[in-house]
C-alpha cells in the first residue's frame, strides 16, 4: 500500500508521495513513486502512483518511451502532449495498454489490476492542472471546490485535508498541510512509510521550486510531527468534558438545561417522611 496526495491551489501545485511497497510484512521495499517530466521552462509535469508496482511501473516505462499513435505510427510521449488534458489521456492510453498485455495473465492468476495515477503539472501558456487516473483509463480534476486528490491509503490523511485545505491555501502552507496528513497516515497504517518524495509547482514556473527527499531523522519532520501529536493532545484536553449525567468527572445537567435537552420536565423525586 502506499500514500499520495497532489493540492492544485491558487499560486501552484504541491504533491508528495510515500516510498513503502510491502508483498507481506517480511518483505518490504522503497520505491520512488513520484516521477517528473520536465523541459524546464517549456513543461513541467509529476506522476504519482499506487497500486500493484509491477504495473505502475509498466505504465511509466511506457510513458518515457512513448506510446504508439494507431494513426500516424509515431510514438507519443508526454513531451509531445499540446496540453494537460491531452496528456491526461495519453497516462489513460498507457494504463489501458498494459491491461491490454497484462490483464489477462493477472486475473488468470486471480491478480487484480490495482493502479491509480495522480497527474498534475502545467505546460507553458497553458493552464495548471491535476488529474487522478483511474484503473480504467478514466479520469477526473481537481477544482477550486475540491483543490486536492489522494490516492492510495487516503482516509487517514483525509480529516486534515478537509479542515485545512482550501484553494487560496498557499504553497508554504500547503506543503506543511500535506506533510501532516503523510505523518497522520504513516501513525495509522504501518504500509505508508518514509522516506517522502514531494515537489513543489509555482504556477506559470514550468520548472519546479523544490523536489525533495524525507529520510528518516529528518530534522523538520520529527519536529512537525512531534508539534502535531502536542497540539492535538493540547486541544483535546482544553475542550471541556461532556455534561452528560453518568460520566465520572462530568457535571451533569441541570433541571433548565435537562428541560431544553429533553423537551420534558425532569422527574420529581419521591420525598419520604
């Protein structure tokens, strides 16, 4: 299982990727899963992927190679794409080919084809763009409402995304965001782990800002993760206990509040002589 997440906001793209493949908990592996296709200044475009490694990378061997037009019988790569969308379809056409040479081998061994792609990057004079590939070739976009996508082992990272992210998040900000629902992830599913590939994307650029490593021990993000876990603990402990009856510690309700509450007068207590 791995982890991806590519934000398209206001002032660029962020995207960062986990590097953790296991075939069992005896056999685990790093893999680079973030891949770049740049001319800089002319296009820059990143590629993260999840699911079976055999058939991602089956998919990005065919991209760099180039896939054969059925028309002109020239190969087309995603230096030659006039667009984002066009190369969006192209990522589409190389997923669907090696389902065309390996899907039936796969499910004769009752392998799924398990591969999604995150897209994103902007060609010069064009607008930035991201896309998430599905294992049918499909696809769908980020927009302003939605200025993230996830693939892979997405729900524990997901809590953060909603609360934090929006379209005029910016990148600095952004990236901090991104790296918290990585850490929130990796403390939930022992599949996610480092080190952390992530690029930075400044609109207009067409050349990255930053492409980086995360190794274990890195200074920033322990620190990130230890202020995270802090916070957290901070914040929960500040909000006050719940005033349901019955609760140790609690204070319970009292007769006008219990009133709203219930829509009824509380109970009058039997008094004994």
């Amino acid at each position: 299982m791995t982890y991806c997440v590519g934000l398209k906001l206001r002032d660029g793209l962020v995207m960062i990727s986990d590097t953790r493949t296991n075939a069992g908990i005896d056999n685990i592996s790093c893999f680079r899963k973030l891949h770049l296709f740049c001319d800089p200044g002319e296009r820059c475009m990143a590629i993260a992927s999840s699911g079976n490694l055999s058939i991602t990378q089956s998919v990005i061997s065919l991209l760099t190679e180039g896939l054969t037009d059925p028309e002109s019988g020239k190969k087309r790569t995603l230096m030659d794409m006039p667009t984002m969308f066009k190369a969006a379809q192209l990522v589409g056409a190389a997923v669907r080919e090696v389902y065309r040479t390996d899907g039936p081998s796969l499910e004769q061994h009752q392998a799924g084809f398990d591969v999604a792609l995150l897209l994103g990057g902007q060609i010069r004079n064009r607008r930035m763009r991201l896309f998430m590939i599905y294992s049918a070739g499909n696809f769908i976009e980020a927009t302003g409402d939605t200025p993230y996508l996830q693939i892979g082992e997405h729900k524990y990272g997901k809590p953060i995304l909603d609360r934090a992210i929006t379209h005029e998040t910016d990148l600095a900000e952004a990236l901090k965001i991104g790296l918290i629902s990585m850490d929130s992830t990796m403390r939930s599913n022992l599949a996610v782990g480092l080190p952390l590939d992530l690029m930075v994307l400044r609109e207009n650029a067409c050349q990255p800002e930053l492409v980086h490593r995360i190794h274990a021990g890195d200074p920033y993000f322990e620190d990130l993760r230890r202020s995270w876990s802090e916070a957290l603990r901070a914040s929960h402990q500040a909000i006050p206990q719940p005033p349901y009856k019955g609760i140790a510690g609690a204070p319970g309700l009292d007769k006008k509040t219990a009133r709203k509450v219930t829509g009824r007068k509380p109970p009058r207590r039997k008094v004994t002589k």
